[in-house]
C-alpha cells in the first residue's frame, strides 16, 4: 500500500527561534535579521497556524548572546501577539531590568522564561549552593513572582545526571514554577558525528517518570516529545503489555530556527529542513516542502529513531522509505 502524507494537514504549535545570536562563522559575526524581516517570518508563520514562539538564543556554552540584546525586542513582541502569536522570551535574566519589566507588564506579557544553565546546584548545608549566580537569579525569580509574572524555567540538557536535575526540580516547585522546559544538546551533530546519543532516551523516559510526581498544572517535558502509550498490538516485536513510548514532533508540531536563520529538526540535530534567507523569509514555504520535515511525518519516529535516521540520506520512493523504517 502506498503511503502517502499531506505536508498541511500538520501545524506548528512551538517554535523555538535563535533570535539573537552573536556567533562567529568563519570569524564573521552571525548577522541577525532586521525588523522588518522578522516581521515578515512572523507573518509567513502565521499563515501556516498561530503557535508559540520562544524567542531563544543561541544555547551553545559560549554563546553570549540574549534576545533582550535586541533593541527591537519590544517591537518583535508587540508584532507577533497583534498577529495572533503567543511570543515568550527565553532570557538568562541579566539583561531584565526593572525599566524592560515595566515594558513588558505594559505590553501586556505575563510570562517569562528564565534560563538557568548550571546556578542551580545542591549544597549540605543550604540546600543550594549560595553562588553570585544562584543569588542573583533566585532574586530576579522572586521579583518576576512578586511582580506577577508566571515564570517558566529552561534548562540546557547536556549530560544526564538525575541527582542534580532533582535538585533543579526541588527548586522549581518551590518556586511554584509553571514548567520546566528541557533543551537537549549535543556536543557533535549526529549528522556529523554519525553518532546517535542513547543517553537522550534515559534522559526522555526519566522526564516521563518524574512527571508523575510533580503537581498536575506543571509543564515538565522537552518541547518536542509527545508521550503516549504504545498498544502492544502495534508494536512490531511481540509485546505482551501495552508500554509508555514518546515520539519526536520536529516537522509535525514543533520546528527551530537557527541563528543563522536555517530551520533544523531541532537544536540538537542540525540537519537543515531550509534556509530562510534563500526561501524569501517564506517560513510557510520550507514548512510544507522539506523533504526532512515530510519524511519525519512520515513516519512516527521517537528521539533516538530520528537521531539515527538523520545519519541516513532520506530515501525517495515510499518502498525505500519503508525498508529503512524498519530496520530502524
Ligand atoms: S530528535 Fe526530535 S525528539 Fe529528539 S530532541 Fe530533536 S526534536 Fe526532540
């Protein structure tokens, strides 16, 4: 039987957008996109389905760089929510102060996504380790709260250590968080490497076990993972009991773009689905046509299967693609 998709029976609910990014290629400084262009993404975005957009940066450890480095980062918001897009900024913190959080009460945002790279860490006798850092973001999180922001915290998951995510999650419930949202990262791109990273999946079926001991309102899962039941009667070994599985959602419902402004899988797997400076900034356009986002619809591949199909040149005939699926 031949299998067949159709590109736009499927919406972007999340984007994840590299915004600012101060990045050197071939020592020559990343060059942002203007207003009028990210307008003009937004608008293509929006043509497609109205999702979140997290205007991010770039989360490679030397990256420096924050979306409220933008000037236009007020304009950016405003646009984006007149056309019907729920904009959050993903912030380190270091650049809001009291004069932007004022703006953007006044605009209208309400919650605020704080990047905690590695402030939060466990101590014998304060529970937390007192660093410069952790006092410094443990003071902006109390002000956002008192201040009436909801407050979401991103994490970059780069090695899976689950005593000191716990200590993480200790501290987001106290703080009454509202999510905690997992960026995965390689150190290599699987494409490059041809090395897929197994140590995801432990990380992605522990996110799923601890979810069930947080209270019920709060978010706790990487962005592009959909958790479900796999019935036993689908699955190709023989299963004797229905099991827990995820799938990927990259090219379904969720998408990334990149500094330089490709849209990829996701930060992790760099594979390009296209470019935006040579797609006319037409979001919509490499939406529908990407070979790399037809064949993930294609099929329901989970992290790991995703990560190794992308070492592969995706096959052209719906046979091929077949015969690969299953040794996957
Ligand atoms: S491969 Fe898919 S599931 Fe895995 S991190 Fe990337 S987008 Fe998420």
């Amino acid at each position: 039987m031949e299998l067949t998709i159709n590109p736009t029976d499927y919406k972007p609910r999340l984007i994840i957008w590299e915004i600012a990014c101060s990045c050197l290629e071939n020592n020559l400084k990343i060059k942002s996109f203007t207003t009028k262009e990210c307008f003009t993404i937004m608008d293509t975005i929006a043509e497609v389905s109205k999702p979140i957009i997290i205007l991010a940066s770039n989360y490679s450890e030397n990256s420096k760089c924050d979306p409220l480095d933008r000037q236009d980062i007020i304009d950016i918001l405003l646009y984006g929510n007149s056309i019907g897009l729920k904009m959050i900024v993903e912030t380190s913190g270091e650049k809001l102060t009291q004069d932007l959080r004022n703006v953007l009460k006044t605009i209208g945002t309400k919650c605020i996504r704080v990047l905690i790279h590695d402030q939060i860490k466990e101590d014998i006798d304060n529970r937390f380790v007192q660093s410069e850092k952790f006092k410094k973001l443990d003071n902006l999180i109390n002000q956002l709260k008192n201040e009436g922001f909801e407050i979401q915290l991103g994490i970059i998951l780069k090695n899976f250590n689950t005593r000191e995510l716990s200590f993480v999650v200790d501290y987001a419930v106290e703080k009454n968080a509202k999510g905690i949202y997992f960026h995965f990262q390689n150190t290599k791109s699987p494409s490059k490497s041809k090395k897929v990273n197994h140590n995801r999946e432990d990380a992605i079926y522990w996110i799923a076990e601890q979810k069930k001991l947080l209270p019920d309102e709060m978010y706790f899962s990487p962005q592009c993972i959909k958790y479900g039941i796999k019935h036993k009667e689908d699955s190709k070994e023989t299963e004797s009991t229905n099991k827990s599985t995820h799938w990927c959602l990259s090219g379904k419902t969720f998408a990334y773009i990149n500094g330089k402004g490709e849209i990829q899988i996701c930060n992790s797997i760099k594979n390009v689905c296209g470019d935006l400076r040579k797609s006319n900034l037409n979001f919509a356009e490499i939406w529908y046509k990407s070979d790399i986002f037809n064949w993930l619809r294609y099929n329901n591949f989970s992290c790991l299967q995703t990560q190794i199909s992308m070492t592969k040149p995706i096959p052209n005939s719906s046979e091929s693609k077949k015969e690969i699926y299953e040794k996957i």
